[in-house]
C-alpha cells in the first residue's frame, strides 16, 4: 500500500470518526460538571436536585436508545456523509443549550439531542472507516472511531480541570460545527455510492482514497469487484423464496409455458436481506454475543467504583489527576490495540485481552474480600485491566461489526446492533449499584471474571479470523459454516 493511499484513508476515516470525539468528551462531561452544576456558583437558575442529577448523566444514554432502530435507516437513505454532517450539527445545538442555557429544562434537553447525536454517529463512522478502507488496514481504520472517543475523553477530562463550564461548551460548538464543514469537502464511500447507482461519483470517491486516477487499473477492478458482489446479493437475494414452493410452481411444464419476460429484480432492503439471509442473522448473533460479553468483563466496575478505589489507594493524588491518569491508559490502550488488530488479528486479541481482564477482576475481588496486598496494587490492577480492555473488547467487537456486515444489510444490521449494545449498557448501570449492594462488590467482581472468561471461549469458538477479508468473503465463511452445521466451530475447525 502507498504512504498516500495510506493517509487519504487515515484522513477520512479521522474526520467521520471525529464525532467520536465530540461522544467522549459529552459523555464525561457531567463527571467533573456535576460539582459546578449543584453548588451554589451554577450558571443555572439554581442549583440542580439529584433527581436533575441523575437525569444529566442518563438522559444522552435514553434517547440513544431510541435513535439506534432509525440510524441505519438515516445512513443507508442520505448517505455516511450527510449522516455525519447532521450528527455534528445535532452536537453543536446541545452544547448550545448545554452551555448558554439558564434553566434545568434547557440543559436537560441539551443532553437529550446529545444523545440522539450519538445514536446515529456510531453507525455513521462505522459504517464509513470500513468502507474506504482497504482489507490490509481495515482493523485499524475502524478502530479510528474508538480511539478519537478516548481523546475526546481525555481532553474533556483535562479542560474541566483546567477551564470553565462555558469555555468548555464553546470548544464543543466550534469543534462540531468546523468537523461538519470539513466532512461536506470529503468525498462519500464509494461503496455506498455503488450501492446506490451513482457509479461515476464512485470511481472517483475510490481514486480519491487510493491516491490513483480513475483511469488507474487497481481501482477500475477494486469498483468492478465492488460492483459484481453488490450486484451478486441484490439478485441472490430478490430470486430467494419467501414462502416454501407450492407443488405447481416446481411443475417444469408449467414453468417453460410460462412467456412472461425477465423482470430484473428491485433493490432488496436491508430488512428483507437481513431476514433472507441465515449468514446475515447469525453474523448478527455473534457480534451481540462478543459486545455483550465484552461489556460484562468488568469495565461497568471500573466506570462505578474505580475513581473510588484508585483515590482511597492513592489519597495524596487529586481527583482531576485520577482521572487523566486513567483516561491516558485507555486512550495508550486502544492505540496499541488498533495497531495490533491488523497484525496478531481479530480472534487472538480478543481472547488474550478478555482472558487478562478475567484475571484482574479476580484479582480485585480477592483484594476487596481479605485485602491481601499493599494498597497500590488496587490502582495498578486497574490500570492493567483498562490498557489491556481497550486493547480487545472495547475495539474487537466494533471492528467485526464494521466489517462482517455486506453493505446491504449494514445499515439495518448496525442499527439493531447499537440498539442492543446501549439496552444491555443501560441495564447493566441499572442493576450494577444495587447488585453490589446485594452480594457485595466482590462477588460482583468474580461475576464479571466468568463473564470475561466466557468471552474468550465463545470468541475462540464463535468467530473466524477476519483479518484481511472483505465483507462479502466473511459472509461467504458464516455462509459456510451454516451449510456444515458448525456454526459453533470447533478448534480445530475455527479457521472456517
């Protein structure tokens, strides 16, 4: 691959995954807000309750919920661009509402629009970094996603320490709208423009991403190629029974009387694609699979409890401090994990990661239960599980959802995934508080441990190796396995 194919994918991945960005640093704005919010100095009419208080922090996590089963329509109808632009415009009104409104109704209304925002803007950066991107470097460009969220994050983090409440909003407007214009300059995926039938925008989208001119070779057999398969699935999928055949319709005399002509078929949706095809459902089921146990490996603990026992550890250290140290490790982690899943792989990450995070998470229940190391062995332990969590389950799972999905059926597909992935998020912060409550924060711990445990055995025996392949070769291996019976491969079949 050439340095400047290399970059223009690089370049355009980063802008429509910049929304990410703007996600993280939303998302942890109430944890350094909230102390500003209920004091006495709030920019507020008055200072929130905590009814208020909870509704900041959960509201953006609610209306996401209800953006995901109309993301992949939004995407699939206007486009990834389009998609994009509206998201960063949808950020630049909450944090309009956000940081200039006077009232708990205009805040809280802010953060509702936020979170519509970020219902969409997964699918939108997803959906792109996989599709213009080329198979070699596909693992790290839809890695891109998680890695601006862990800067926005970060730099969310470090300007509540060192700035205002409406500095902040500010920066937020302005990095918003300035991303909306600079994705209107970028070209569409080509793929989506194919999919679409504007094959001459197409070429030109792919020469532009493969530093080539649309005359150049590779990129008229990379669009025929792109073509053929799209054309392939339409046809594969409209010719499909929906009902089973009756005995006249399989009748050969009835069927060469039949003078009726050849009707090409109609574009196939991505519902109808989704319930034709059984590799689509069940590349759908492991991908759930792998995100929700991924999430279950313990990272709910370190989002509730790990400020708390990193400060008790480390009392001498400042909250603010606490809190870019641990957003530095996870942003160190998805880094190198990016970097690694086009070279170890999907699967080996996944399960080394998962196995480790199992083991930490044994390692603090134990700590907690009979306390029996030195007391900063708390906070190393989960530094260790958030550099080696977002070094598997936090990008893995995104990775493989981005690139097994043809784009047919992506956008629908994405959309139900999304909407699974922040239901069982929405849960798990439901029924995490009480629980611990309950059983006590160990058990909790050991709980999450089996979780992570599991993960790495139904990754090691759920999914193939995905690296270097294009969707349609992906479906082709889900197809595959369906057609043996092994959906569940055994190891030495895992290969596909």
């Amino acid at each position: 691959m050439r340095v400047a194919s290399f970059m223009r994918q690089f370049l355009g991945a980063a802008i429509m995954s910049f929304p990410k960005f703007l996600l993280g640093s939303g998302l942890v704005w109430p944890s350094y807000s909230i102390i500003t919010l209920r004091s006495a100095n709030t920019p507020l009419s008055a200072p929130i309750t905590l009814m208020e208080e909870a509704l900041v922090g959960s509201l953006p996590l609610i209306s996401a919920i209800f953006m995901s089963p109309f993301g992949g329509v939004i995407v699939d109808k206007i486009g990834r661009r389009w998609a994009g632009i509206a998201t960063c415009f949808a950020v630049a009104i909450s944090w309009v509402l956000i940081g200039f409104g006077t009232t708990v109704p205009m805040l809280l209304v802010g953060r509702f629009i936020f979170g519509l925002s970020g219902g969409l803007n997964m699918q939108v950066a997803w959906s792109f970094t996989a599709e213009v991107s080329e198979d070699a470097v596909r693992g790290f460009m839809s890695s891109m996603p998680a890695i601006t969220y862990a800067v926005g994050a970060l730099l969310s983090i470090t300007m509540g320490w060192v700035t205002t409440y409406h500095v902040i909003a500010y920066v937020n407007v302005g990095f918003a709208v300035g991303n909306a214009i600079v994705m209107y300059v970028l070209p569409e995926s080509p793929v989506y423009l194919a999919l679409v039938g504007r094959d001459e925008e197409a070429i030109k989208s792919l020469a532009f991403y493969r530093a080539a001119t649309t005359k150049d070779k590779a990129v008229i057999d990379e669009m025929s190629e792109i073509k053929k398969n799209q054309a392939n699935k339409q046809t594969t999928m409209a010719l499909l029974p929906t009902e089973e055949p009756t005995q006249e319709s399989q009748d050969p005399e009835k069927q060469n009387l039949s003078e009726t002509p050849f009707v090409p078929p109609a574009k196939v949706t991505g519902w109808t694609y989704f319930r034709k095809s059984p590799a689509a459902r069940w590349t759908f089921f492991v991908v759930a699979a792998l995100m929700t146990q991924s999430i279950t490996t313990g990272v709910i603990a370190v989002q509730v409890y790990g400020g708390s026992l990193f400060l008790k550890a480390t009392p001498s250290l400042s909250p603010d401090l606490c809190a870019v140290l641990l957003a530095s490790t996870l942003l160190v982690g998805v880094c190198v994990g990016a970097a690694c899943s086009d070279f170890f792989g999907r699967r080996p990450l996944l399960m080394s990661a998962a196995t480790i995070n199992g083991f930490c998470m044994v390692a603090l229940g134990t700590l907690v239960r009979w306390e029996w190391g030195p007391e900063w062995l708390v906070p190393a332990i989960i530094l260790v599980f958030c550099f080696v969590f977002n070094l598997g389950g936090a990008i893995v799972p995104y990775i493989v959802m981005a690139e097994a999905f043809v784009p047919e059926v992506k956008g629908f597909a994405q959309s139900m995934n999304m909407l699974w992935l922040y239901l069982v998020n929405f849960v798990l912060l439901l029924a995490f508080v009480p629980a611990a409550e309950l059983i006590g924060l160990e058990f909790v711990f050991f709980v999450f441990a089996a979780c992570a445990f599991s993960c790495a055995l139904m990754t090691h025996y759920l999914l193939p190796e995905t690296k270097g392949m294009n969707p349609y070769a992906i479906e082709e291996v889900f197809t595959q396995r369906i057609k043996d019976g092994r959906r569940w491969a055994s190891p030495e079949a895992v290969k596909g």
